[in-house]
C-alpha cells in the first residue's frame, strides 16, 4: 500500500487497479456499476485520472458482491 505522502497522487485506472489489488476491468466495472464512485478530477491526454485519497476512501468501504443496491 502506498505510503501517506501518496494520499493525493493522481491515478489512472492501471494505477487504482495495482494499487487496488484488482484488474483493470474491475475498476472499469466500479465505475459502470457504483454512482457513488469518485468522479475524475481532471483528463490527461485524454485519459481520467483520480486523486488516490478519492478512490481509497471508496475502495476501504466494504460492499455486497453482485449488483449495487438500487440497480
């Protein structure tokens, strides 16, 4: 896990899946399936990146498997 001084890296989705622990396809599928899932804070060659704080809050909150409440 990345130290505390990496708290406001900017990351793209292979960053958030390494860091994350999970495949490039499960953070494609966070985003497609979970409303409450950061939004991008900025587009980089055309590219969302996020502010790793955003996205490991979001990470450390468990939730059910399957589809997301709601949906």
């Amino acid at each position: 896990m990345p130290s505390a001084d990496d708290r406001d890296d900017l990351v793209g989705r292979g960053e958030i899946a390494s860091r994350a622990g999970v495949a490039v396809a499960t953070v494609d599928a966070w985003r497609r399936r979970h409303p409450g899932f950061p939004a991008p804070v900025a587009t980089v060659g055309g590219v969302p990146v996020w502010r790793w704080r955003d996205v490991a809050e979001w990470v450390a909150v468990p939730r059910r498997a399957g589809r997301p409440r709601g949906a």
